[in-house]
C-alpha cells in the first residue's frame, strides 16, 4: 500500500472522498457478484468464498476473489467466469477483468490436525 503526504485541507478532503467511493464501489461490486450468483442458480456458499477484493486501475476495475473451490466458479471451460466477466461489464459499463485465488485456509487447517495426531 502507497502511502501519500497530505499537504493541504483540499488533497485531504479528496482521499476521504476517495477512500469513502472505494468502499462503496466495492460493497457494489459484492452485492452484483451475489445477483449474478442468484440469477444463475449458483449457490455462493459451495464456493466458499472467503475474500473479494477490488482495486480500480485507470478504467478498469480489478476483482480478486479468494476462494476454497475456484473450479466451481471457473465451471467448464471457463463458461462461469466468462459470464461473471461479461455480467460485471455490463452492469457497470468499465472493463473488468477478474482473478481467482485459491484460499490456503484449508492446507493450513490440514497440515495442523496432521501435526496434531
């Protein structure tokens, strides 16, 4: 993270502004991700998704999503992801472009019930 010197009254109303946008740009983009989720009969919690984060470069806009089963939302050939893509271009009118990370969570919770017994 790039953190900025804030000289003036003026530049510090415009990162409140900005972080505020961020925020409300993100929460946006979760609730559409629910929609196109709900429209299509995929159901969020098979996925276990644990983060979607967003990040907005010139015009386009960056989703990350984290999850423990990335294969279920990929679907077959990429047709899921594909739609996703193509859902979230539309509804808001920018690039998109979306990457998935797998979730390490459950290595992790393995690799210590292993050491465990």
């Amino acid at each position: 993270m790039k953190f900025e010197r804030i000289t003036s009254e003026k530049e510090f109303k415009e990162a409140l502004l900005n972080q505020k946008v961020n925020k409300e740009l993100a929460r946006d983009i979760r609730i559409s991700i629910d929609r196109f989720f709900n429209n299509n009969g995929i159901i969020r919690s098979q996925m276990e998704i644990t983060d979607i984060s967003t990040k907005k470069i010139k015009e386009i806009l960056l989703i990350t999503i984290t999850l423990n089963r990335p294969g279920l939302l990929i679907g077959k050939a990429g047709e899921r992801i594909d739609a996703l893509e193509k859902y979230l271009k539309e509804y808001f009118e920018k690039a998109v472009k979306i990457h998935i990370e797998e979730s390490r969570l459950w290595d992790y919770n393995f690799n210590y019930e292993e050491k465990r017994i």
